[in-house]
C-alpha cells in the first residue's frame, strides 16, 4: 500500500500510480517494459527458470510443442500423472508464460 488517501506526503506515489508507474524488481523488469530481447537475454531467463522448474512442470513441458497444440486428455495420457495434478501445473506454466491454452482446452509451448 503505497499511503494512506488523505495523507499530504502520499500524494506523489499515488499521482504516479495514476499516471500509470510500474514496479521495477530488476534489469529484467526495465528490458521487459523497454521491449528489449538479446539471444543473451533470451539465454539468461531461459537457464533461470529453467533451474526453478518443478519435475512435474519439466515433465509437461517436454511433450508439449511450440507449434502443435496437445488436447488435455492426450496430455494427461503421456504423462501419466493424476488430472487435478496435470490441470494445476498447467496453470502454474500458464503464468509462467510457458504454455498457452488454446480454445477446446488444448495447450501448446510457448517457448
């Protein structure tokens, strides 16, 4: 929470929320907000989630392709894990901007 609405020395975070201000973490939030990709870049966020990939997200990942999509049944048949199981790690790659859902309940790759 940036301050309290009547407090005189909030007023500057708050105008700069209404102007739109984003939260800078890191290099990566700047280049992501500048547009900004490398093959370096590219390279280092691949290798850092890459290490913060759980076996089962790994798992989904390598069956799934980044221009044929897989419906969930045919997904969940390869990997053989439980469906609640399936259906929460592909939500958690969904954030992750790894995989896309496609309409019929298909998912592809996104990178």
């Amino acid at each position: 929470m940036p301050g309290k609405v009547d407090n005189p020395s909030s007023q500057g975070c708050h105008r700069l929320i209404k102007q739109g201000a984003k939260l800078i973490e890191g290099v990566e939030d700047i280049l992501d907000e500048l547009n900004v990709t490398s093959p370096a870049r590219e390279a280092l966020v691949g290798a850092r989630l890459a290490q913060s990939l759980s076996a089962n997200e790994k798992s989904l990942l390598s069956i799934l392709d980044t221009s044929d999509s897989l419906n969930i049944d045919d997904i969940i048949d390869r990997v053989k894990l439980p469906s609640a199981l399936v259906l929460t790690t592909l939500l958690t790659l969904e954030m992750k901007k790894l995989v896309r859902q496609l309409p019929g309940k298909s998912y592809v790759r996104t990178a």
